[in-house]
C-alpha cells in the first residue's frame, strides 16, 4: 500500500475516526485547568526553570501545598454554566508533581500536607455535572533523577559541556518506563477518559521526540487501555495516522482551518484568560469578556475548538476574575449556544461580512452571523441572495427584515446578489455585559 498504509499503527478507517471524535466536534468548548505546586509560587507554571529554581528550593510549595478550600464541584458547576462541555486538568505538569496517588513516585499529592487524590475527586465531580473529562500529563518532567535536562529553554542555553555534565547519570530510558506507567495509572485508575493532552516534544538538535518518549508504544498502550479516547498531537507522530486525533494551535489566532497532508484536521486552540496557563497573581494583561467570546465564535467559525485555560490558586480556588467573565461567558451562551454546538465553518458559498463572523450547523442548515460590532441600521451580507429564506435575531428569535432591493430608502448601492438586513437602531438589551 501507501506510504501512509505502511505507517498505520492502528486500523480505523477515517469514518471511523470521525465518529470516535463526533461528540468533540460537536461540544467545541472545554475548560483547561492547570494547578500544581507552581500555583503556590503565584508567578507562572514555568517559575521553576525562568528563576533556575533547584530540587530543594522548590521543594517548599509541595511542603506548603492544602488547598483547603479545593471543591472541584464548584469548578465543574461553573464550567457548564459557561456552556463548557468537558474538560481538561493538568495530572502532572513540567514540575513532574503528581495530583495523583501515584505508585511511581513520591512527589505526588498524598505527601503533602492536603493528602488525598485530587484527580479522584475532581473526576467525580466533573462527571457529575455531566462533562466529559480530560487528563493533560507532561512527558517533559523537571523533577524525576533521569530525566536528561534539556540544553535549549527559554534562557537558559548553556554550553554543551554543561549540560553533559548535568547529564552524566540521567538514563533516559527509566524515565521512559516511569512516563509508560504513570500513563496506565491515569487510564486505569479513574474509568473512561474521554481526552489525553500530553504535553510536549521538541524534536532538533537538542529536543526530545518520539524515540525519547518511546512514543508509538506509548500510544498503542493508550488505544488499547482506551479505544474511545481523544489524543493530542504532541508525542511527535505526526506522521503516523492513530499517532494523534487533532492539533493544538496555542496562543494565536487560527489564519484557516489547519491542514495535514492537504486534508483540514480537527483542532483545538488552548487559550489562556491572562498571560499564565499557571495561577500568576500579579499578571494583569487579562482578556476582556468580547476577546474571550470572539475567540470561541472565531474557532467555530474556522471548524475548531476553545479550551479556555483557568488556573486555581494554592487554596483551591478559581480566580474571580476568571471566574466572573466565565459566568458572563454563560449568560451569553444561554442565548447563542445554538451557534456554536454542533457548528463549524460555513460553507464558502457564504462570504465571510464585514466585521462579522459566521458559523454554521450542517444538520439544520442554519448559517449564524455574528456581529462583532453593532451596525447603524442596515446590515449587508455580501453575494447571499437566493441563499437566505429568512433571517431572525437569536437571543429572542425576532425577525430581522430583509430590505427590499427595489425601492428600498436606505441609499446604498447593493451587489447583484447581495442581502441587506434593517437592524433595530439600538442594539437589542440582551444583558451581556461584554
Ligand atoms: C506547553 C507548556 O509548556 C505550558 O506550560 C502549557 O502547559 C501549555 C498548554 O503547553 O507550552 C507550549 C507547548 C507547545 C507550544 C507552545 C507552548 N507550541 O507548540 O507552540
């Protein structure tokens, strides 16, 4: 067969994948959490390797870590009152710390002062509220004695030598076995897992990539512990169909709807409300609620998803101003969520309208139009003539009336086939502070 049949390392179709993915096409909005004992630190979830942090200094957040008033059924209540459908919580992150009872290691969450397994009963809670549930794990890890220690991070290229020496005990291939089996415990201990988000390779001179994570094993071990599971595209298997399922733009606006081989893939942009995925208390560059929406309309608009980043405080706790947009976020989604649910990119025959998005549900055959700024009275959308039966606003499902070409009042010059709506002068009051 072809080249791409030679490297499939698992038979199913691509039908097949579609289905396995279905209720995650259709869901579009996550919430990602990453805590762990950097949220202590409250200055970045890579505080560790920015300040050159040591073992033993940094031991001092997992001898301090009791969030007492960590209640993950509070976080699962306001991620559906976002209009969240699942989510996605951070089990291990770079620090190598471990919010799991894991049977591998000793730096995990039952050594510290707070003792239980948080990954229990955040799983309980989110599966409660209905959610799907995702486990994020880091096959970076800063901490486990094996670990090589990478020579290229931000700012801290060192001389090669340097790195040798640092390296001069580390096996890589125990770390290997130590990832392997904390994997199968976090895909065996808590029931189905909806999504893995490992998190990530670097392949080039001085990277690690598939050969360093054991990754095509790793993998095959994840399809079989759990065929139904949703994987990320970060085990550097690119090229491997079943390597991974979707693609993970990061902090960025998606130009188009990403491609693999000429052919669009699903993906998921992971965004953050600040400028730290990690709890950063004095970081202040905070998204406001407009940015936060468009990005969500903007990822369905181009056949993606939002995973909306929160990260709780050393106390267990969701910032309020994450917290407070994430309910505004809601009331909007009250209204809208029928543009965004089981939506996707609009087919090209719709021009995309000035200052405006659109997204649209191939099961109803219904096209939403998001103004992303309100117009003065007329609206046009360019070249849908003949495409349009009917046109209602969809916060309270009142028409909007579709101007008359001829003889129409507002002195305009229209396109052959272009559609003018009559906006109310005054934005309708739909209470969405934004
Ligand atoms: C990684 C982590 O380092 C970070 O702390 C956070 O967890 C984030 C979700 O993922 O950061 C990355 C990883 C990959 C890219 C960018 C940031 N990338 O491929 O562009």
């Amino acid at each position: 067969g072809s080249n791409a049949q030679q490297k499939k390392i698992w038979n199913e179709t691509e039908e097949e994948k579609k289905e396995r993915l279905a209720w995650w096409t259709n869901d579009r909005f996550g919430m990602f959490i990453h805590w762990g004992t950097y949220s202590l630190a409250g200055r970045h979830e890579w505080v560790k390797k920015k300040e050159r942090i040591d073992n033993e200094t940094y031991q001092k957040y997992f001898d301090n870590f009791n969030p007492d008033l960590y209640n993950p059924q509070e976080w699962a209540k306001l991620a559906k009152a976002a209009g969240m459908k699942y989510a996605v919580i951070t089990t291990k992150h770079h620090e190598g710390f471990t919010l799991f009872d894991s049977k591998y290691t000793d730096y995990k969450i039952t050594n510290t002062p707070y003792g239980k397994d948080a990954i229990k009963e955040w799983v309980e809670a989110f599966r409660a509220e209905g959610l799907k549930i995702g486990f994020y794990y880091s096959i970076i890890d800063w901490h486990h004695p094996d670990y090589t220690i990478d020579r290229v991070h931000p700012k801290s290229v060192g001389s090669q030598k340097e790195y040798d020496k640092l390296n001069k005990d580390r096996d890589m291939s125990v770390y290997r076995e130590y990832l392997k089996n904390q994997v199968i415990e976090i895909l065996t201990i808590y029931g189905k897992v909806d999504i893995l988000w490992l998190d990530y390779s670097f392949p080039g001179e001085f990277g690690k990539g598939k050969d360093d994570w054991g990754s095509i094993e790793l993998i095959k071990l994840v399809r079989k512990l759990q065929p139904e599971i949703i994987v990320n595209d970060r085990l550097d298997l690119k090229e491997y169909w079943g390597g991974w399922d979707f693609t993970t733009p990061e902090q960025f606006k998606i130009k188009e709807w990403p491609t693999h081989n000429g052919k669009r893939i699903p993906w998921e942009t992971c965004q953050t409300f600040s400028g730290s995925w990690g709890y950063y208390r004095d970081e202040m560059t905070w998204k406001s609620n407009k940015q936060l929406l468009e990005l969500l309309i903007e990822s369905v608009s181009k056949g993606g998803n939002l995973l909306l980043n929160v990260g709780p405080t050393g106390r267990g706790v969701i910032d309020y101003r994450a917290e407070k947009a994430l309910y505004q976020i809601g009331d909007w989604m009250k209204y809208n969520y029928r543009s965004i649910y089981g939506c996707t990119q609009a087919p090209s025959t719709f021009e995309i309208p000035d200052n405006g998005l659109l997204t649209y549900n191939p099961t109803t055959n219904r096209l939403y139009v998001h103004l992303l700024n309100y117009p003065l009275q007329n609206y046009t959308l360019k070249g849908m003539k003949g495409k349009i039966k009917y046109v209602q606003f969809l916060h309270d499902a009142s028409e909007v009336k579709i101007a008359s070409p001829k003889g129409h009042w507002i002195k305009q010059e229209l396109g052959e086939g272009d559609v003018n709506l009559i906006l109310p002068v005054n934005k309708p009051p739909v209470e969405i502070p934004v």
